[in-house]
C-alpha cells in the first residue's frame, strides 16, 4: 500500500501544530458567529471555517489516541480512523463534512440551522481535542 492510502504517524509536534490550526480557525469562527447565525451575510465562512476547525482537531484526537492521523484529504479515511479513536467525536466530523459543499462549493448558502449544527459540532470536536492537544 502506498504512503498516500495508509495514516500518517505522528507525534507531539504534528499533534500542537494541528492543534494551534484548529483553535486558528475556531477563533475565526468566534469573530464572525454573530454575522453567521439568523441569515447573516458570513454564513458560508462560517460553516467553512468550522468544518476547518473540526477536521484539525479530528487530527488532534486521531493523533492523540492512536498515533496517527490521515493526512491526505480523504475525509472517508479521516472519518473511519477517528471512529477507531472516539465514535462521538467521529460523528460530529461525519455532521460537519455533510456541510462542506454547500458552504464551499455552491451558490446555496449556509442556512441558520447549518450554523447550529456547524457551531455544535466544531465545539464538541474542540472539546475533545483540547483534552489531548
């Protein structure tokens, strides 16, 4: 199997730099969350900002737990592997992945409930995170 198709190893250094990268985008996602909710105009950037904060703290814990992490953007991948380190934590990703296109990638904008289920769900990862980061 090649080096793309397998988790990368990891320690303490990839494990606070993925850190320090969720908490860069979970303080963005603070600045903005009042423009965010109720139709606001930041929706998008939010949502997207949140599943950034969510997938690098999915690392945070992958690496935390496991020694490991899915460096590759494969976000199946990264999903089964953080599953092996905390099923909750690997639902809160899955909810946040469902949000990405939309957000990112089409001209249907965010809606106040994809920022309720973006916020819940980045925060819970955070959380998690924080313990090991």
């Amino acid at each position: 199997m090649s080096a793309s198709r397998v988790p990368r190893p990891a320690g303490k250094e990839e494990r606070q730099g993925r850190w320090r990268k969720a908490m860069q985008f979970a303080d963005v996602c603070d600045l903005i969350e009042s423009d965010a909710g109720d139709g606001g105009e930041l929706g998008d950037a939010y949502v997207t900002l949140a599943v950034h904060s969510g997938i690098a703290s999915g690392d945070v814990i992958c690496i935390g737990v496991l020694g490991v992490y899915w460096a590759n953007g494969n976000h199946d991948e990264a999903v089964r592997l953080l599953e092996k380190a905390d099923k909750s934590a690997a639902n809160h990703l899955r909810r946040l992945l469902a949000l990405k296109t939309t957000a990112g990638y089409t001209h249907t904008p965010a809606s106040a409930a994809d920022v309720k289920t973006a916020t819940s769900s980045h925060r819970a990862l955070l959380d998690v995170a924080r313990a090991l980061a």
